[in-house]
C-alpha cells in the first residue's frame, strides 16, 4: 500500500463509527440471530468515554439479530480511585456479582465483546500489591468464563474505541482532542474500516492468515528457534499442536474473530520446553501501569530471572500469580507490511503492538491450539504440554532485528522469518 | 427567605459538587465507617453524564470511612434502544445477575444511593407493555432489596444529579448547557447546598420534621380527609400508624435521610378504606413517560378508574402490575415555604415533585409506618392495613388550594392544612 496519513483532522464521523461497529459485529463478534451479546467493560475497560462508539455496536448487534444487548460501563476515574482508597480488607473480596457476571453469559453461550478504551498508564504510581489482590480475586472468580472464552465456545471478541485519556499517553504533545482524532485515524486504519468494503476486505485477510496457520501445522516443527540483539532462545511446542489465525470457530461451527485487528498466526508452547533468553521490543501494559525494558530468562520453561527497566513490579506480580504465570501458554508470528504497522503508532495497547511484532504469551494456552483440544481436559492439554493459568499475557519480542527458524524432529531447522518477512 | 435567584450563569463548580456529595454521603446515605456503599444505576438512573458528581460521591464516601464504592451507570440512550429493539422473548428474561444484583448488597447491609439523572421522557412513544415486561421482570426479583429497603434495614438515600437530557426537559427554549446550569443551581438551591453549614443546616430541618411527625402521630387521626378542586376524599390510616419524617434510623440505629431533599411528613394509609376521588396538581414520570392529569377514583381503597389526559396507558400498565398497585402505600403531608418550593421549578422528578405538594404512593408501605412495623412480617402488616406491591409511586394532589383534615375516632376532625400551610 502507499504512504498513509494519519490523524490529520476530525474525530470520526458517525458513519465511520458505524461502519467500524459494523465490523467489530458482523466480522469480529459475528453476533448470531437471537443470541446475547455482553460487552463487559470491568474486564476489558469499556470507559464511559467509549458510549458514543457502543451505542452504534449496540444498533448494529440487533441489526444483525441480537437479542438483547448488556453493556457494563467501566469509570477509568473510580478504578484508579478505588484501588488507592479502598479498604485493604476489600480488595480480595469484591462484590460477587460485579466479580462473577461475566459467568452467566458465557455459560449461556453469549456473544461476550470487549471495547477497550482504557488509559494505559491508569495505574500508575498505585501499590502492584493492592492492584494484584483485586485482580487475582477477580481472576479467580472468572475461570469459568476464560476457560469457555479460550476454548472458543462461544463467539468472542475484542475492539479498541480511543479516549482522550489514552490518546494522550500516546500522543503526549497534543491537545487531549486533537490526540483523540489521531489515535481515532490510526485505529480505523489498522482495522481497514476505510476499505470500500472492510467487511469483505476482512474475509479475505482473514483466509490468507488461515491458510498460512494451516501450512504450519502441516509442518509439524518441535521448536522455533529465535535469534537477535538480546535474545537467543529456542520454543519447544506443545505436542500435537495447531497453528491458529485469521479467526476462529465456535463450538457451533461457525467463525468469528476474536482479535480486530488481527495480523498474526500463533500456536501452544509446550509449557517444560523453553530456554534462552528473549529480550522485548515493545512496551506493554500491565493492570494500568507500563512496563519497558523487559528481559526474560527461560530454563526448562520456567521464567527464572525477568527484569525491566520500567515497571518490574507489576511485571513481577503478574508472573507470581500462579505457577503457570511463569510458563508460556502461545507463541504467535507476526510479519510483513500490514494497516497496524503502516500507521507507526506506537498504541501502548496489546492489541495492535501484538499485531506488529512477534509475541510470546506468559499463562494459559488455547486449547484449540492443541489437535482436537477444544474438549479436551485442561490436565490432558498440560500433558500435551499446552500450559494452564489464571492470566494470559502477550509480551511482544518480534523486530526486523529478529530471525525466527522451525526446528524440526531430526534438529534440521527451515528459516520462517528473516528481516521481519515471511521466509517462504 | 428572601427572593432567589435561580440558574443565572454556570454549571456549578468542583467546590459546589464537592460539598453536595459530602452531603449526600453524611447525611443523606450517611455511609458508616467500614461500610460498602452500592450507587445502582440500573435501578435509579446513574446516567453515564452524572460521572462528574458520582466521583465526588465516591471520594466523599472514602472520606467517611467507607470500604468500597461499587457504580452501576445507566447509558440512557442504550436503555431506550434496549426497549425499542430487545427480542419480545428477551424483555420479560434479563440477565439473572443484571436483574438482582441490588440483593447481594441489600442483604450484606451496604449502603445504597440513588444518584438519578435521568430524562422524565426518555421511553416516549416506547410500546408500555415492551417496558412493563422487563420492569416487572426485574422488580419481581429485587423483591428482597426492596423489603430491605423499605424496612431501613440499612442506610439508604436518593439523590439527583442533572444531566442536559433531563434539564432540556425543564427548560425546552435553553440550550442544554444553559438548561443543565439552572437546573443544577435549582437543585442545589432545593437542597440547601449554598447554606454555610449545609450539614448543620440539614440536620437542623430534619429535626423540625422528625418533631411535626412526633406529634401527628400522637394525635392517632384515624383517617385523612381533603377537599379541593377536583378532589373529595377520605384517606383511612393503617391501625397503629405511626408518621415518619426527617429522615430515619437503620436497624443499626444510626440516622439516615432516604431522600435529599425532603420537606414531607408520611404515614401508611389503611389500603382497604380509602373513598372518593383524587386529582393531580403536577405531572408524574412513570418508566421513562409523562403522565399529567390524572384522576384516581377508590373504593374501599381499590382504584376503580383511572384517567389522565396524558400518558393513560402507562399509569394503567403500573396499576396493573399486582393487586397491590391499585391501592395506597403512603400518604404524605407537605406544607409551607422550602427552598424546593422557592425554585418554582417543576422538576419532572418525584424527588423534588414530592416534596412541594401533598401526595399519595400507590403501592407498598414503608414497614416503618407501623408501630414496630421493621421486624413485622408483611402478612402481619398487611392485618393493620399497610399495603404491600412490587410498585410505590408517588402521586402529587396537593395544592393552596386542597384542604386537609385529620378525622378521629368519633368523626370529629381538625384542620390539618389550609391554604397549603399548616394549621397548627
């Protein structure tokens, strides 16, 4: 494509936030006829500043059907403002319900979409500790439903609708609205809303991507090895594992796409099989604080030294989550030219940085990352290697700097990315 | 008092909303020290625009000591598109924690405030049966937050925060920056913000009530009697009735005030010998409709007709709810100058509404107005006469020109209000 330019102007039209919604329903939610749709801001940090774009996701889930649409509004403001005065004694004992909810509905097999909008850096300055209490409570509580979410058992997704909060993380020099309008610019672009037709253009990246999971699976490599400044590593994979891309099946056999946008391939590390040292590329954003910097030590699969310049703590809280914190649950591969990487922005979000550069996950697998995993049990998954957790966390390593290789059984090893492109 | 001015110039200030939430939250919810306090929009209408009063709400109740401040907003816009578009099958089934969250909380003892921002019209032209169908879903099944609330198990309060939808009601020639300001100095004068002290100075009124009410209820009238235009009735009162006012005391035994403001003295009415007829002096919302000129007519307490000029079919779908929303619930006395009633402003909502005219509720009483009435079953209350319903709405007929006698034992009466002020 040609040089792009970004953010000159306006916020968005109400008929580019419509035909985004559009997408964001017909594409990546792909509400059914009939069915639920939660948008659950508590989790995914739908702020009140999100309301215009999903009132028009709302009129395009029942354009498509939908029954009934929940919305749960996140206020960015009384978050922070929770965590910093909150009772000690409350922070692991969240109401039940605002802890639980998302449950019902993935039980019920809901369409579940999450509209993020939230300031990457809300969190700043609060105690990892206090943040960690709530989060872990809260995480706890929703097994159920991450667990039905990473099997696809339903139909699921996640947008990004821009605030003038975090806009103005990423484009600090400018007014909060002109920041907005940039951000605004740059999100519909990497989601190809400005195609003649981002439906259609969407369906046909999307096959591209499937197509290029299936070749991988087909190849059936035991490793990827990874090479660059700061990093040497080798990924075994989970046994019997399959790539994934270019959106997925539910349960009820039809797609959606749980990322828009969404530039990668990806499949299940095997979770004793990792070692080498792996070096960040991007900053990534942890319970609303930033982390930068980050280096991360593997041996037999296990984290054993992670260190940042920025941000350590909550690196270092997230990983003492749980036992499968510290062990890989995906590896995705992330390459050539795309809309996300044509805008340069560096959105401080997971899911654009996450479809510029190649990424690891610390935490849980997907189980339809495993050959039939979808039913499988997650200690039958584990024992393919697929790792299990409370937390899911994409930590970008990828850069033009970076080679990747398939290693094969026999220790034969293919190239899959050299400077930044496709190898084959 | 003097004359007031209202609404010239700009929406309050961060000093005005400030000392307004501290209000609300010390002597309105009167939020306890180690106590979660609950601000349900679902219920009461937290539109997503009165954020910049609910985080003044919520640093007001950490300053008290409370634990924990859990906000449910209200995106209006989507809750009329909800009703308008929402599967037939979907209205009367809501997400079961959506419907009953209030009652985790009611039978935790939080606190629970109503902030309400809400448009009078905002279902106009909206099917009343589309409306009754979830309105009763969800009223059915907070059932048990309401008994609690209507009991004081705990401490509870509504308050109103005005938003340009509802202002631009009030005010339909300004702009709606210009209407949100005078209807915010119109509330905030109501509420006796702008007094030196407004703490002391509320404590002080609601003293003065809790005085008048004392007295009324020492006079054991068996019934009411008004006379004006329009208006012929007898209103008989609850065996052992016991008239509240200036606020209330929890189970606790701490004071809270339910409504800021509030200028009412209020009893239960026996809910089978109410006779005659009564017309409305002020308009009255009813789920997101205007209903204005309205006539009840009883018959041994039963409403037997029921007109409005508008809105008809919306007061019938609520008298229709149960059995009990076709009888009496409350009757309450007003009288005097207030600074409610120095605003001359017709609010379009009940708080305000009810507080500068004479009412009735149809509807469930309040335990509380019958002697040890808190710890007494409903079918022990309903034997005294206290009605019981899914509803409680009130309904204004007060007016200079209603006169009100209390009647005794032997038929002889004393005047009670004359020419809207009170007699003795």
């Amino acid at each position: 494509m040609g040089v792009v330019t970004i953010g000159e102007g306006a916020l968005p039209t109400e008929a580019q936030l419509a035909a985004y919604a559009r997408l964001v329903v017909e594409v990546g939610v792909a509400v059914r006829p009939g069915q639920r749709l939660l948008i659950d801001g508590i989790s995914g940090g739908a702020a009140l500043e999100c309301a215009p774009f999903i009132r028009h996701v709302a009129a395009a889930a029942y354009d498509a059907g939908g029954s009934d649409v929940v919305v749960v509004y996140d206020d960015q403001a009384l978050r922070r403002l929770g965590f910093e005065r909150m009772a000690d004694r409350s922070l692991p004992e969240p109401a039940s319900w605002w802890a639980g909810y998302p449950n019902e509905h993935a039980q019920a097999g809901d369409a579940m979409l999450t509209v993020d909008g939230s300031d990457p850096r809300l969190l700043h300055g609060v105690a990892a500790t206090r943040v960690a209490a709530r989060t872990a409570a809260r995480g706890a509580r929703l097994r159920v439903s991450q667990d039905l979410v990473m099997r696809d058992a339903f139909n699921w997704s996640y947008a990004c609708a821009p605030t003038p909060a975090w806009a103005s993380r990423v484009f600090p020099d400018d007014e909060p609205e002109g920041a907005t309008a940039r951000l605004w610019h740059a999100v519909l672009h990497a989601c190809r809303v400005n195609a003649a037709d981002p439906v259609a253009a969407w369906r046909s990246h999307l096959a591209q991507l499937t197509d290029r999971a299936a070749q991988l699976t087909a190849r059936r490599f035991v490793a990827l090895r990874a090479e660059g400044p700061g990093t040497a590593i080798e990924i075994g994979l989970a046994d019997g594992h399959v790539w994934g891309g270019g959106g997925a099946v539910a349960a009820d056999g039809l797609p959606f796409a749980p990322n828009l946008p969404t530039e990668e391939v990806f499949t299940a590390p095997h979770r004793l099989r990792v070692h080498g040292r792996l070096r960040g590329t991007a900053p990534v954003e942890i319970r609303g604080e930033i982390v930068e910097g980050w280096t991360l030590v593997f041996r037999d699969g296990l984290i054993v030294e992670a260190t940042a310049t920025d941000g350590q703590e909550s690196l270092e809280r997230l990983l003492a989550t749980d036992d499968g914190a510290r062990r890989l649950g995906e590896v995705a591969l992330v390459a050539g030219a795309s809309p996300t990487r044509e805008t340069g922005v560096c959105f401080q979000n997971a899911l654009f940085e996450e479809n510029v550069a190649c990424h690891v996950a610390v935490g849980a697998a997907y189980p339809t990352t495993i050959a039939d995993g979808r039913d499988r049990s997650r200690s039958e998954l584990e024992r393919s290697g697929a790792n299990d957790s409370l937390v899911h966390l994409d930590l970008m390593w990828g850069s033009p700097e970076v080679d990747v290789f398939g290693v094969r059984a026999d220790g034969s090893e293919d190239p899959l990315l050299v400077a930044g492109e496709w190898a084959t």
